[in-house]
C-alpha cells in the first residue's frame, strides 16, 4: 500500500545538525512533488519545503530558509530534510507528505525533532 | 499569524450540519486551489477535499467543499462524535512561492 515513513529525529542542542528521511513505497515516487509540513506541540501545521520530481524546483519557508536543504534520491524512493542551525521554534513533529496539484494526499506519521539544551 | 484565517472553534449536535470558513487574499485562496484536512486526537492529517471541491477516494460525500474569491468553505453534514478532530484548509501563495495552512478549527460534535 501507499506509504511514507519518517526517520532520524531526536532531540539536538541549538546551533546543532539533523537530517530527517522519509522512506516512501506502494507509488512512483519519482512522478510525485514531495513535501515537508511540520506541526510543534499542541500547535496548527506549518509547511516547511516542497521540491519537484527531479529535484531541480525546490521551495521553503522564509522561517526555514538558509538553515534547512530538502533534497530527494528517486532511485532509492526517498526524501530528506538538512536541517542547519536549529533553533527551539524549530521543535516540531515533521511529516513528509506527497504532494499532488490540489492538495497533499497521503502523509506519513511524522517523526519528532527536539530542539533544547 | 497564520496566512489564512479559520474560526478557532466550532460546535454542533449529532445529525446537524457546520461550515468551517477559511478567508485568505488573491495571491492564494484567489488563484490556486484549496484543500481540507482533518486530524484526529493524536494522529497524522487526512486529505478530506482537493481542488476546492474534489473528494479523495474513501471520504463520504458528508464532507463537502467550496471557493468563492478569496474563502473557501468546509462543510459537514450528519454530524458524527467521529468527525471530533481539528480541520485545517491549505493552499498555495503565489506572493510568497510557498504553501500556506490556516490556523485550524477545532470542531465539537456536542
């Protein structure tokens, strides 16, 4: 079935590195934009970065760009997210999503960053 | 701040209808389509409405979608303790070459 599953969150210090995966299966990957939404605790969904089938159109957030990269591998179906010098307003539950021309229809469970020293 | 604007909160019985309202500006709401997306207590947003109206396979045509100028609307009709979630309306900005939600609605089904 169509899924997308989230990897490598944890908790990091500020200033620091982390880069989250997100593994997809059951779909052509390469056919679909894919996408970053994060949502923090107790808070309402923020979209983080979206990029093209090939990698070559890449879109973020003002609040993320500079610090985070979102790249993707079609031959190994997957996507991540570089993120560069976090900060505590960037702990949040990341969900990797697929993106279609109207909307984002299937979401993964998210995988948890925690931002704190 | 979000971008768009939704009701923090709405409320109806069992069996009724509610809309949840979505207001944002041209360079969003009024040029690209909007979407829909429920989250229930402690799990990961579901696609209920694409393209302002369109329903994704598997959701009853008790959820129902519309756009007019820059607001789009939710609608739910037969009201079940089920559809208790928070909903949130999405969209792309044109200005800002980024994806916007609004705030979410938190929906009571009393």
């Amino acid at each position: 079935q169509v899924q997308l599953v989230e990897s490598g969150g944890g908790l990091v210090k500020p200033g620091g590195s982390l880069r989250v995966s997100c593994a997809a299966s059951g779909f052509t990957f390469s056919d679909y934009y894919m996408t970053w939404i994060r949502q923090a605790p107790g808070k309402g969904l923020q979209w983080v970065s979206s990029i093209s089938t090939s990698g070559s159109t890449i879109y973020y957030a003002d609040s993320v760009k500079g610090r985070f990269t979102i790249s993707r591998d079609n031959a190994k179906n997957s996507l991540y997210l570089q993120m560069n010098s976090l900060r505590a307003e960037d702990t949040a539950l990341y969900y990797c999503a697929r993106q279609i021309a109207g909307g984002v229809d299937i979401w993964g469970q998210g995988t948890m960053v925690t931002v704190s020293s | 701040q979000s971008v768009l604007t939704q009701p923090p909160s709405v409320s109806a019985a069992p069996g009724q209808k509610v809309t949840i309202s979505c207001s944002g500006s041209s360079s969003n709401i009024g040029n690209n389509y909007v979407s829909w997306y429920q989250q229930l207590p402690g799990a990961a947003p579901k696609l209920l409405i694409y393209d302002n109206n369109k329903r994704p396979s598997g959701i009853p045509d008790r959820f129902s979608g519309s756009k007019s100028g820059t607001s789009a609307t939710l609608g739910i009709t037969g009201l079940q303790t089920g559809d208790e979630a928070d909903y949130y309306c999405g969209t792309w900005d044109s200005s800002l070459s980024a994806g916007v939600f609004g705030g979410g609605t938190k929906l009571t089904v009393l």
